[in-house]
C-alpha cells in the first residue's frame, strides 16, 4: 500500500477552480485504479500555512537529533513519511503561489528531506514519485515563452532536489486567451489526467 499525499495550493472554491477539476479527477481515478492506497489531502491554504519565523530558521540549522520541534518539522516529516506526491497549483504571475513557496520552506530540513555530504547535498527522499497539475492563463509553456515559466519548473527542481526523480505534469494552458475554447482544453487536461492515474 502506498501513501499519497495530495497538496492543494489554490484558495478558489472548489467549483470555481480549474486546477482542482483537473487534479480531483486525477484522484479519483487513481482511487479507482489503487483502491488499497491512502491518500490525504493537504490544503495549504486551511491549513494557514505562513513564513517561517524566527524560531523555524533557527531549527531548520540545529542538529539533527530527533528532537526539532517545529510547525515547519511537522509538515516536513508529514512530508518524509509519503511515498506519492500530488501537487495542484495555478501558475500566478509566472511562479507558483506564495503559499506553496512556503510550504517549500517548511519541508526543505536538513535530515529529514536531505542531508550535506562532502559532496554537497543528497536528496532523503529517493525512490518517490510526484505528478504536478497546474494551469495557466497564457501560453508560458510553449517556445520561447518557457523562459517566463517558473511554477512547474520551480516544483521539479525542488522535488529533484530531494531526491525526487520520478516526476510528470500535466499543465492546460492558455485558459484566459480571448477565443480559446477552455472547456475543452480543461476537458482534454481531465482524460489526460485519468490516463496518467492508471499508472501513478
């Protein structure tokens, strides 16, 4: 049985956000295809996930012995502790929401999500696998406009980061271009997603 953690990072409502029509079909068909599996939503934005404090800077230098105590060591060991990763977050002024920065703030911890080697740094999460849903007003997924994109790019590289190769996104772009047909382009982003749920 696997666990899987599915991270929300949009304070739309659920009807009213095109990331979560995408990403909770996801969900449901992986449900249907793993029906053994455990997943757990987090929402970042119930959970009121804020910037790290004094206190959490602080802990995320001490040793690691165990004995951090933290908001941020918390979700960093939640973290640790999965073996799938959903992540679903639209892409805001070309970089991911503020909030899911924050988040990568807290769960970044040296010990828990890696280490320093006289290497440099090792990811403590190998082995894992992630699948980014995202959406996009524009088209910043497509030649030269890619340079502009910073939200699934900033997602992969963190995730790699942790040792987390194992990584697919599924973006539906160009939802606020004047004459583009968004329901179908959403529609197209949900069989792909249901596809993808199959082997995830």
């Amino acid at each position: 049985m696997s666990k899987v953690l599915y991270i929300k990072a949009n304070p739309k409502p659920e009807e009213l956000s095109r990331t979560f029509k995408i990403s909770n079909a996801f969900v449901e068909a992986y449900k249907q295809f793993h029906p053994e599996d455990e997943v757990v939503t987090l929402d970042l934005y119930r959970e009121n996930i804020g910037f790290l404090t004094e206190k959490d800077v602080s802990v995320h230098s001490e040793a690691t012995d165990g004995s951090r105590q933290s908001t941020a060591v918390k979700y960093a060991r939640q973290f640790r502790d999965f073996d799938k990763y959903i992540f679903a977050e639209p892409l805001w002024n070309l970089g991911v929401p503020a909030i899911l920065k924050a988040y990568f703030d807290y769960i970044t911890q040296v010990g828990i999500t890696f280490k320093y080697s006289p290497t440099g740094p090792i990811g403590l999460c190998r082995g894992k696998k992630a699948i980014n849903i995202t959406t996009q007003g524009g088209a910043h997924s497509e030649d030269a406009a890619t340079a502009q994109e910073h939200g699934n790019g900033y997602i992969k590289t963190m995730l790699n980061f942790f040792g987390i190769e194992d990584y697919k996104c599924i973006s539906a772009s160009k939802l606020d271009i004047i004459g583009m047909d968004v329901e179908a382009i959403v529609n197209k982003a949900i069989e792909e997603a249901k596809e993808l749920a199959k082997s995830f």
